[in-house]
RNA sequence: GGGAGUAUAGCUCAGUUGGUUUAGAGCACCUGCCUUACAAGCAGGGGGUCGUAGGUUCGAAUCCUACUACUCCCACCA
C-alpha cells in the first residue's frame, strides 16, 4: 500500500463537510431524551465578509458545538444573519447612485425592493464561507432578522414596551449623520485615536451700552448664528462684572444674556464660552437650566437654514460657512487670535462624515428599570463572563446606562409601529387595523388615510437583542397582557436558554447586555449561561485588521493553503479568552504540520506487517502507559473545556498526540525494520489512535474524520463527528511517575550521546547506582530500546572512564569506552562543580537560617537536607573524578 | 477626567490557596542528523536578576504600598 507522505486537505474536506450535511449530523430537534447544547451564532452583517475575527469566532464555537455533540447532547448551533440597518442602507445607496439613481426618487417602496434584491444576492455569502470552515451549524435552521416572524417579534416589543411605558418619545440632542441623514446611537460614532486638527477661534463680541468686549473661543464660528447666550464662570474675577449684562453676537445683532455658571472651565480658551443650544449637547444643557432659547440653524442635510439669518450663507454647507465667516471676521477685525487645537471629532461610523449634534423628535427606552435584573444576573454569577474582569465593564456600564436612542432615519430595518394623527397624536400597534382602531378612540371619524406611519426604523440591535429567542420562533406564543412569553413553544422551551454565547468584547453593551436584558424581561430567564470573549484579530505590529490597512489576509486563501483545520488550530493556539490574537500565517503552518504529524502516525499504523502473536512485555508496559497517560490527559483537556480555556484544551491534545503518542509511544512499539508488528499490540494501538481522533475532531474535523474512515471500513452513519467523546477513566499515577524518570533517563543518555559525539547507532551501557532499581524495572526493556542500551547494571562499578549524571539522586554513568576527550570531560566536570557549589551554598544558606528551620514546615525541612544531600554527594563524586583525572 | 486590566524567555502565554532544585510550555533561535511514519521531520542545546522601588514573611513571580509603561472601556473642554 502506498500513501502520500504529505497530508492533502484540498482532497477531503469538501467530500466530508457534504457527507456530515447529507447524513444531517448538524441538525438539532426537540429531543427530551438528550441535554440540549445551544449557542446561537453572533449573526454576522449581511454586508460582512468573512474576515478574520469571525474565523476566530465561528472555529471556537465550533468546537465546543461538535465537542458537546460527541458528548451525546443534543448539540444545536443556530446561524443566521443581521440585516445591519445602517450598514446595508449605506451599501444600497451606493450601488443605486452608481447606477444613477438617487434613493430620494425611487421611494420607500422601490428602494426596499433593491434592498431586498441585495440582501439575496450578497446577504448568504458569509454562511457560505463558514462552510469552508467546517462550522456544524444546523443550515436548516439559518435566520435572518428580518424575516417575518422575526420582524413581528421586533413590532410586538416595541408595542410591549410602549404599553408598559419603557418607550418615549422626546427631544433630545442626538448625533446626526449628515449624509446619511440619519440618528446614530452613541456606539456609532468614532473618534480618531489621537483627535484631529482644529483651529480655536477666538472672537470679539461687545457688550452692550459698552465699549468692552468679551472674546469667547470655538472650533465652530459658523454656528454663532445660534447663539443664545455666553457663560463665564461665577469664580473668574475677569467676568465677574459682566454677569447679567448682554452680548451682542456678531452680524446679526442679536442680544444675549451673559450668564454664570460653573461648568466653565477658567483656564480653558478664554474662559468665556458662546452658548448654542441647538448645536451642541453641553450647551443644550447649560441652555435649558438657563432657559435660553434654541435656534436651530442648521438643516437635516448639513447646510444653514433661514434661522441663521444671514442670506449669503443659506443653503451652504456648515464647512464652507465655516470658511466664510472666518473671512468675514478676519475683515471686520473681529477675530482677536487662531489657534491651532487637537480636538477629538466624532464621525459617523458608517459614512464618515463629521457628526452633527442636532436636536430632534426621536424614539428611547428606558433602561435604568429594566436593566436592573440583567446587572445582578451577572453580579451574581448567574450569567458568567470569560474572563471574568468583564464583569466589572459590565457593571460600571450598567450602572451607568442612559436611555437608549432606538429610531434611525433609514428605510432598511423595522419601521416603527407607530402611526400619527392629523392632529399629531399617535398610537402605537402592532398593525394598522389595530393602530386605526386605537386611532379611531380618540377620533372616531378617523380612517385609515388619515393614519400616517412613522417613517423611521429602529436601531439594529433592537431587533438582536430578541436574537437568542427569536429564531425559535419564540414570540409566536407571546402573551400581549402580560407582555411575556409565558408558554414557550416546544422549541424556545428546549433549547433556550443557549449554553454559552461566542462573541467580540467591543459589542458587549450593544449586543450582550441588551440581549440579557430581553431574556429576563420576555422570558424571565437568562439568555445563556456563559459568554466566552474573544480578542481583537491583530496583525504581527499589533494592528487592528482591517480593510482599509489592507493587513488581513484572506480566510478562503489561508484555507486553501493549510487547510480548514490547520487555520482552526492556528487560530487557537495562542488565544486565550479576551486576549487578542497577534495573527501570523506562521500558526496555520504550525497547525498544517500537526496534521501531517497525525497522518504520518497514520501511515505508520497502517504500513505495517502484522504476525499473529501476543504483545511482549514491553508493549504491554508501553500500552498501559498510554492508557492511563490518555486518561491523565483527559482530565487536565476537560478542565481546560470546563474554564473556556480553548488554547490550552488544544495545546494538551496537541502535546498528547505529540509528544506522548507519536514521540513516545509510536517508538516504544515500533518493531525493528522489517520486522512485523503482534497483532494484539497493532490494534491497541489503533484503539488509542482512534481515541486521539476523538479528542483531536473539535480542533481538526476534516482530517480526523478521513482517517477515521481509513483505519477501517465503517457505515456512513458511522462517523467520527457522532462517535462518543471518550470520558476519563481514573489513572495509575505511579506508572506515569515510573515512565517520566524513564523519559527522564532516555533524554539524558542521548544528550550523552549528543555533546560526546556518540553515534545513537552504537550501543552502550549503563550502570545505575541506587537504592530503588525497582524503580526502573517496569521501564528497562523500553529503556534499553530507546536508548539503544546494550545492558543496565544496577549498582555495579563503573570504570574510571565513565560519563556520568544523576536521575533521581541516582547516579549513573556511560562507561567511555574511547569516546572520551579528557580536556573537554574536565572543563566540564569543573563547571558542574561550580553549579553544584553554588547550588549548595543556596541550600545551606536556607538551612543555617535559625527562623526557617523553626518555623517552616517539616516537609519544606526534609527537602531542603534532601537537597543538600543530593548536592553534597555530586560534589564528592565530581571531585573524586577531577582528582583521579589528575 | 472616570473606570478596569496587563507587565514572566525574541514572540504568545501558563504559573491554582506564598514553600520539590537557581521559574515552565508552544513557536522562534543555535548545533548535529535525509536514522524507511513524518526534513511540514528527529535528537540535543542556549536563552528570563518574573516592569521599577520599597514593605510583610523563616521564605515572594505569587500578598501589600508607591511609581513607571502599555491596553481597553466610558465620558469629554468650548
């Protein structure tokens, strides 16, 4: 039989991922029989492709999916997919504009049409490439957020939580997107790392029925025109006759108050600040507790308006009036100093533009109420962050919250199930048959043309924050009275809630927390029990990945390379959660050549000639070893699973297959050349590879389940993805103690070997002295073997040409034979003199202190004389030997 | 400005309630090997005064204090 010797990924993986679909291994059912094991997936944006963070992301949730699968849970991993509101509307837009069509003309209707159309086309392809992956999701149970259901789900909470008053509606300064024209929340708006360029302008405004001035700083001249007053601090003597008075704002010649508050900062600019409610938040405060006026000057689309009362610059973007004013202040020498200023600007995250902050009628919920159960859930431990230091981000966060901005000006989303009056009035309902007759109460010659639906759409996360529930259909059972799922369909009942949620640390507030608050509210329970935190993707200097770095390599191409499961490992192998991965291409080739390490195994196994005997001695030794050193390994893998340490669960299976299996036990039981192996010990061999496979399938799906196949013949259903997660039996820790001085031993010898130049062809001898030499019978045929030992000598007389160690406070020792360079053995007999010294004089320095021998426990005592022991003893050998030497 | 976190080998990280050698792993590095499972490999090796300065203790990478550096989150000065 021959068999390449390089493992080829490109080969199998497509054949298997289809047979795992066609055998519906990935799809999940009510089954009381099974404990249910969900998690859903973060939906990924309809806009997205698959980058590197959801790489990350999707192979870890995978393996604990196929992990709890192989455990006999009824394993479910729900994909699916995020309409991305702004996103997607941004994307629309732009390819209508390519083909000349502006969103204006076309209409709501037309552009949802094309919205729709885009979503179809591009909005599966990310799913498509977690497939390459190898992600187990159940396909079939694949959602979207706006599917119909879920889009009911969506209109019956916010009608929810209007009726049990969480929702209002309010004047409030939002962030504005000027090209979008569009809300933003908070988390939509970006602020340059190291702020950006601005210039302070500083101008003269004069008091009136006086021939002083004040001068007040501002980045925004062109807002002046909304100016409705100016603040000094109380406590700045400079200003503090000018309290009461009134300015006159340049231009326009409108009075303003001069008013004192202590919000100014004295040594900031010139420590006089113009006031503009309508233009900025702080001043939208300081207006209100002073009740001054609000001139809003500025339109929707970014350019002044009427209200700034300067004809030349209406109509005019607030940047290009920024230009002319300064000029026309420059002339009429009222402009006292520029000064260059590093500011931080907000911009949109989607568009880019400068954000506006602007007045406007928007929809909010209420959070601080009912976010309270959502804080203790996790402050007790209910729900579990991984790692846990999220849990105080979490908590200032919550404690913090302000209410939440839910409309957005776009087409692209949820429209707001609220319908307006003639006479401004509106309800809100969950259809327009209901919101007429809700109208018709208050009016009754209301009809339905005379409703008019609110044109907005609701934030994106307020339709994910229903996500874990939703795509179990769970609000076709949704109580309207007591605004709750009171009986959960079969489905949302088993498998809710998930197990644990997979996601990125950066959407912790808009997506975590206000999913946990939704469970609790509709289904008075959490939405899962643990959510694991991934780090941020990050090339080798530490950068973010990004599109526009261009550092990110592609996922598909890494693939191809090194195979879905070499990408998968050298994803894990070093990220543990809520670390950021330093992304080098170097860990998928690590992850690449673990996989042809097993194959090779592989080849091994199967090359062999069998002959029909009973295993000798020494393969039983070595297979009792494995064994128990398999269940060892299991009970450290498990721990790791237990704690979410995904990295260190994978790197114990990838030192056991290894280092123990293929480095150890493979060259314990590999016959001489030629020489065929007893079938008893081949196939305990194979038993322990095949338990490898099972250990090894969360990490590496593709290749295990191809030798799976190849080690036998097995029925299709039979497959490595179903089979039974192998449990930890108990271990003998003795005969892994007695293997690891035998290893111990073994590696000494060939380091013998190595620095005297010794060929590992040609046999020595070894001679132990020591008072245990049972310790080394169980292992001495195997020791023999891997150290290419002609004979072990216990407690013999070595020749005073012998190179010699210490295992274990035994000394042993290599008779020379003539491999001995008598100046190099001196010169280095004479540098182990010195450590040993030094190490002893440590040691003795600990025992001669009075404080420690009084007072240290007895078994920290015994080991330090043991020590000094052990030290005294090489240093008497040593300079027996040095002396002999001459 | 408020909050949190981190600092251990060239890199990424372990180090469980202070106590088994003068601190471990993977990768990288160096040396020697094309030893018929695997050069995508084998064998061996070097490398750290555990961020700095104090303190507690018989004993500190581990506990305490201060400092320094970096990271993240929140808020944000016109």
């Amino acid at each position: 039989m021959s068999i390449a010797s390089k493992y080829n990924p490109a080969e199998v993986e497509d054949k298997w991922y289809k047979h795992w679909m066609d055998q519906k291994f990935f799809h999940a059912q009510v089954n009381p029989e099974k404990e249910p094991y969900t998690i859903v997936i973060p939906p990924p944006n309809v806009t997205g492709v698959l980058h590197m963070g959801h790489m990350l992301n999707n192979t870890i949730q995978d393996v604990l999916i196929r992990k709890a699968r192989m455990e006999g849970k009824e394993a479910c991993w729900v994909p699916g997919t995020d309409h991305a509101s702004i996103a997607t509307e941004a994307k629309v837009v732009a390819m209508l504009r390519e083909k000349g069509i502006k969103k204006s003309e076309i209409g709501r209707d037309e552009f949802m049409k094309y919205a729709w159309e885009w979503k179809e086309k591009y909005g599966g392809i990310i799913l498509e490439q977690l497939k390459k992956l190898g992600a187990s999701c159940d396909w079939d149970r694949t959602s979207f957020t706006m599917d119909e259901g879920y889009y009911k789900a969506v209109v019956q909470v916010f009608v929810d939580l209007y009726r049990k008053g969480f929702i209002y509606r309010d004047l409030r300064m939002i962030n504005w997107d000027c090209e979008a024209k569009t809300a933003l929340s908070n988390e939509e708006v970006m602020y340059k790392e190291d702020g950006e360029k601005s210039v302070l302008y500083h101008i003269r405004y004069q008091i009136k029925d006086s021939k002083e001035f004040v001068v007040i700083a501002t980045q925004r001249p062109e807002t002046i025109m909304g100016d409705t007053g100016i603040a000094v601090n109380p406590k700045d003597p400079r200003f503090t006759h000018l309290i009461g008075k009134k300015a006159i704002v340049p231009f326009i010649n409108r009075e303003i108050p001069i008013i004192a508050d202590e919000y100014v900062e004295l040594d900031f600019g010139s420590g006089c600040l113009k006031i503009t409610p309508a233009h900025d938040p702080n001043d939208y405060e300081l207006g209100k507790k002073h009740n001054l006026e609000v001139i809003d000057t500025i339109n929707l689309d970014g350019t002044l308006n009427e209200r700034c009362e300067m004809p030349e610059y209406v109509g005019k973007d607030r940047f290009i009036v920024r230009k002319m004013i300064v000029k026309k202040m420059r002339e009429a020498e009222l402009l006292v100093k520029e000064e260059d200023f590093i500011t931080k600007i907000g911009r949109s995250e989607r568009t880019n533009t400068v954000v506006e902050p602007k007045l406007s009628l928007q929809w909010f919920i209420k959070m601080k109420e009912i976010s309270r159960t959502a804080l203790k859930a996790v402050e007790e431990d209910e729900i579990q962050l991984h790692p846990p230091k999220f849990k105080n981000t979490y908590r200032h966060w919550m404690e913090n919250v302000k209410d939440w901005c839910i409309s957005r000006q776009l087409w692209w989303g949820h429209r707001i199930p609220a319908w307006f009056l003639p006479d401004g009035d509106f309800v809100v309902a969950n259809t327009e048959e209901e919101a007429l007759k809700l109208a018709q109460e208050k009016s009754p010659n209301i009809t339905l043309a005379d409703l008019k639906q609110d044109e907005d759409v609701l934030d994106t996360w307020a339709s994910s924050w229903l996500w874990p529930m939703a795509v179990f259909n769970g609000f076709e059972n949704f109580d309207e009275k007591s605004g709750r799922i009171e009986q959960p369909n079969a489905e949302l009942a088993y498998f809710y809630p998930t197990k644990v949620l997979v996601t990125a640390p950066e959407i912790l507030f808009f997506w975590v927390a206000r999913m946990i608050i939704a469970g609790y509210e509709y289904m008075g329970e959490m939405p899962f029990k643990d959510v694991y935190l991934t780090g941020i993707v990050r090339d080798k200097q530490g950068r973010k990945m990004s599109k526009s770095l261009g550092n990110s390599p592609d996922p598909i191409e890494l693939m191809q390379k090194y195979g879905a499961d070499g990408v998968r490992t050298g994803m894990l192998f070093s990220s543990p959660a809520g670390n950021d991965l330093p992304f080098d291409e170097k860990l998928c080739e690590q992850g690449r050549n673990f996989s042809n390490k097993i194959w090779n195994a592989f080849r091994l196994l199967k090359g062999l000639d069998v002959v029909q005997t009973p295993s000798s001695n020494a393969e039983k030794v070595a297979i009792q070893w494995m064994e128990n050193r398999l269940n060892q390994a299991l009970v450290e893998i498990e721990d790791h699973y237990g704690k979410y340490r995904i990295s260190d669960a994978l790197m114990g299976t990838y030192k056991l297959i290894w280092d123990d299996y293929c480095a150890w036990f493979l060259e314990m039981i590999k016959p001489a050349y030629g020489d065929p192996i007893s079938e008893e010990t081949l196939n305990s061999s194979i038993a322990i590879f095949e338990k490898l496979l099972k250990v090894l399938h969360p990490f590496m799906p593709f290749i295990t389940e191809e030798l799976w196949h190849s080690m036998g013949t097995r029925g299709e259903k039979d497959c490595i993805i179903v089979a039974e997660w192998p449990k930890a039996a108990t271990y003998d820790k003795g005969i892994i103690d007695a293997a690891s001085l035998a290893f111990e031993l073994i590696s000494q010898i060939r380091n013998i070997r190595s620095s005297k130049g010794i060929s590992p062809k040609e046999p020595l001898e070894l001679i132990i002295k020591t008072e245990k030499p049972e310790a080394y019978s169980q292992f001495q045929q195997l020791i023999e073997k891997l150290g290419n030992l002609s004979s072990i000598q216990f407690n013999g007389n070595a020749p005073e040409m012998s190179f010699s160690f210490i295992i274990n406070s035994d000394e042993c020792a290599i008779p020379a034979g003539n491999n001995v360079d008598l100046e190099k053995e001196k010169a280095e007999m004479l540098k182990e003199l010195e450590y040993a010294k030094g190490f002893l004089d440590s040691v003795m320095k600990k025992l001669g202190n009075e404080r420690f021998v009084n007072n240290a426990p007895a078994q920290v005592l015994q080991n330090e004389q043991n020590k000094k022991a052990d030290a005294e003893a090489k240093i008497k050998t040593l300079e027996e030997s040095l002396a002999k030497m001459g």
